[in-house]
C-alpha cells in the first residue's frame, strides 16, 4: 500500500517537475538512516552539494572534541575572543574583543545559540587561524569518510565555496554519537543562561517531538532551513537530514513526519547503507535566496518558539505517506521537489516543554564569570547613567540658548523703538510743531499747537495778512496841473 502511495506521489511530483523544468527544478536533499546500523531507510538527493549553513558547527564540535581527546586541548582551555571574531554577523553572543572562555563553554554556546562568534573563535583559537582550522575540517571529513563536504570557515556563514550533502551530515552525526559518547548531552541541551538572559536551543523539535534527542539546525539565505536532528523510539535510535526548506516551521514539521515514517519502517537486509549511496551528477548547489529571501516579508529567522507554530486553516494529517510532494509551481524561481507544503498548513508541533537552561559563563570559573559579567553590568550602568546626564545636560542648554535669543531679540526691538527717526507727516509739516501768528504788528509769544491743529492753522494765518493788505485804502497820485 505504502509503495502504490509513494509511486504515485512520485509520479506526480516527475510531471510538476517537468512543467516547471525551465524554472530550475531542484530535489530538497532528505536522509533518514539508523544509526547501528548506517542502513538507509529514505533518501532523496542525499549526496547532491548544498550549502550548510550552522550545521557546520557539527563539523567543528567534532574537531574540538577529537582535539580534546587526543590531548592536545582539554574543555577547561581558555580560548579568547579576538576583534575578527567579535565582528561577525548574528546569531551571537557579542563578546568585546579580550573575552575569555572555556571551550567546554563555547561548546554549549554554539550548539544551542548557534552564535557566530564563538564559532569563530574555537576555530582561531585551536587552529591557529580560522583557514588552519578549516584544513583541520577538510583532513577530518576525508577521514570519517564524508565525501561531498567542502569547509572554509567554522561557523557556516555565508562562502561560496562551502558545500557539505545531507549524506555527509548523516555520517557527520553517527561519527559524533560513535566517537564521543560520553558528550551526548551536549546536542540535547534546551537552553543556556547567561547571566539573566536565557536563549532556547533553535531545535524546534527537541521538548515537542517524543523522542528527540538532539544535534544541530541552520539557515542561511543561499541554503534555506536545514536540520540534523536525531531521535529514539525503543531503543532505536535514527538520525533523520532535511535541507532546503522555505521556513524552520516546514523543516521541522518535515523532520517530525519523517521520524514517523522511519520508526514505522524497518532497514531490510537490502537497503543500502550511508557509503553506498550513489554520487550526484550535480555539480554545485543551487542558490535558494531568491526562493527563501526575495519576499516583500521579514528577513526569516531560525530561532524563537514562533518558529514552529502556524495558524492556518487545518491540512492533512500523515505526511509521511507523501515523502515526495508537489512542486512549489512554475512561477517561483526554485522549484521544490519534497513534502508537499499544502499538508504543513495548520499544522503545528505540540508545545514546547519546560526549558531546563545550563549555565554559561566567561572567564575560567563561575565566579570569575559573575565577577566579569556585574563589572560590565555596571559599566552599562554607568555609561547609561553618563549618557541620560549628558542628555538632559544638552537639553538645558538648548533651553537656555533659546532663552537668551528672545531676550536679546526683545532688547534689539526695545532699541529701535527708542533710536529709530520720526515719522512726518502730511504736506512735509513736522509731527510736532509751532504756530507764529502776528496781532497789530505786535509780536506774541509762540504758542504750541497739536500737529493736527498746526496743519490746518498754519495756512489760515497766511491768508489773515493778505486779507489786511486787501482792505487798506490805496493812496491817490497827484495830477501835474494842481503842482504848478
């Protein structure tokens, strides 16, 4: 019954990728495989390139474990935070340049908190230089038999060149389980506590699916939401890879339904193990961000419980009887050929149980770390309190300043009121002026009048001499007869 479901899907999923060939049709890598025994028990694309993301971290837990074990560090080694280290991009813990930390420390932080820097640090730190302890990477992955791999740095940021396959991973994961046995609690740990601060391991399934047990998820745009994740049913333990989904809810959930389909399925005498799987006639990953990325949406995100909870309309229950699933459509950029998204809508894993934080801590004890973390505490302080003051110390004195530009601007109109020349009036008469008038040729003493009253006085005392001069008899000229 199981095969007639998978042929179909399988069927259809060929005709999608046909229609949608021009589009780039791309096969999300999958493995699930017991761990005893390294039988696969599913698989597709298991051995095409992809790129890693924080999965890489497995990588360099692995090489900072067997250092440990041939002696030439121990867990309680002091590693140092460098400025290069310091710098890089999120997730981090944001150490200052000079910060110490045990790798025992370290460890725990990069596997749950997934933080960069730290990542960055176990890599200068024990090899030498970040490039040194990627040829530590190369030299151990040929070693333990993983052939598709390729690392350049230890934290799985974004390089080019830096290409690992989901059957790489799987081996990655039993290597860890088989080498060191007695670390295993590492990939199982739920949270960290720094400080006050708790940060809840980015595994998604560790507290919601029954039986999971550990190892390490990652996301970068170029590689979309991967995941090795491992789970025990019964004494069986299986180690399930899903790489190359478009968000860590559809990852997780994937991962879940495939452990469902593992646990209900036994690895016959006939299914090939891990080494046997064919190579990929792929030669180079696909780039997912314009699939994963380019959206009109928030920057994805692989962390916080939101991660895995959805509330779209309910969808269809056992995933695992649709190992393969239809195509993502032709217009998107990258085709996906896995688990049909339509069955993850609605869908969500139980809640998350009680986290069970361990405590991290810088320097070489707890107390050392107490002492370190409430001196920067109080340089926070400090420095908060010292930039509140030189606030409010800007503050009044833009007050003040503007208090002083009023009261000059009022002093400078004050001024000009006082110094400013008087306004005449109509005719060329003075605002202000005198009014001389003449009785009987007798002179008066002058008499001020309002200018209104001047203006119109001045021209009546013109017109009364003329009108004298007017009235007064012309004398008579003598003839020449009454002379003689």
């Amino acid at each position: 019954m199981l095969n007639r479901v998978l042929g179909r899907v399988i069927g259809a999923v060929a005709v999608l990728a046909a229609l949608a060939g021009h589009a780039g049709a791309v096969t999300a890598p999958i493995v699930v495989v017991e761990v005893d025994s390294g039988k696969v028990i599913y698989s597709q694309g298991a051995t095409d390139p992809w790129y890693p993301a924080s999965i890489t971290k497995l990588m360099t837990t692995y090489v900072a474990l067997d250092m440990v074990r041939q002696g030439k560090v121990s867990l309680d080694t002091l590693l140092t935070i460098s400025a290069q280290a310091a710098a890089e991009p999120p997730s981090k813990m944001g150490f200052k340049p000079g910060t110490q930390l045990t790798l025992d420390n370290a460890l725990k932080i990069i596997m749950v908190k997934s933080a960069n820097d730290v990542a960055w640090a176990i890599g200068e730190n024990l090899g030498g230089s970040v490039d040194g302890f990627a040829d530590m990477m190369n030299e151990t992955a040929r070693r333990i038999g993983m052939r598709e791999s390729r690392w350049y740095n230890p934290n799985g940021l974004p390089e080019p060149r830096q290409w690992t396959s989901a059957r790489d991973m799987a081996i990655l994961g039993r290597a860890l389980m088989r080498d060191f046995p007695d670390q295993q609690a590492l990939f199982s740990i739920s949270a960290i506590q720094f400080g006050k601060a708790v940060m809840a391991n980015h595994n998604g399934l560790l507290g919601r699916y029954a039986g999971a047990d550990g190892m390490k998820t990652g996301f970068i745009c170029s590689g979309g939401f991967n995941v090795v994740a491992s789970a025990t049913r019964n004494g069986r333990r299986i180690i399930t890879v899903v790489m190359g989904q478009p968000s860590a809810r559809e990852r997780d959930l994937k991962a879940a339904d495939l452990f469902d389909y593992g646990f209900s399925q036994s690895a016959g005498w006939s299914a090939p193990t891990l080494e046997a799987l064919p190579s990929s006639s792929t030669s180079e990953p696909p780039d997912m961000r314009p699939y994963i990325c380019d959206r009109k949406k928030p920057m994805p995100v692989d962390e916080g419980q939101a991660a895995i909870t959805s509330s779209a309309p309910a969808g269809a229950d056992n995933a695992f009887s649709q190992l393969l699933g239809a195509t993502q459509g032709a217009a998107a950029p990258v085709a996906l050929a896995t688990i049909n998204s339509a069955n993850m809508r609605g869908r969500s894993l139980p809640p998350r149980a009680p986290l069970q934080p361990i405590a991290v801590w810088t320097g070489s004890s707890p107390a050392a770390g107490a002492a370190a973390l409430a001196q920067q505490e109080e340089e926070a302080r400090n420095s908060k309190a010292a930039k509140l003051a030189a606030a409010k110390e800007k503050r009044e004195a833009a007050r003040e300043a503007a208090k002083q530009a009023k009261a000059e601007k009022a002093a400078k109109v004050r001024a000009a009121a006082v110094t400013a020349p008087h306004q005449h009036g109509k005719a060329g008469v003075p605002a202000t002026t005198s009014a001389y008038t003449a009785v009987d040729g007798a002179e008066k003493k002058p008499t001020k009048v309002p200018a209104k009253a001047a203006v119109k006085s001045a021209p009546a005392a013109a017109a009364k001499p003329a009108a004298k001069a007017a009235a007064k008899p012309v004398p008579k000229k003598k003839s020449a007869a009454a002379s003689e």
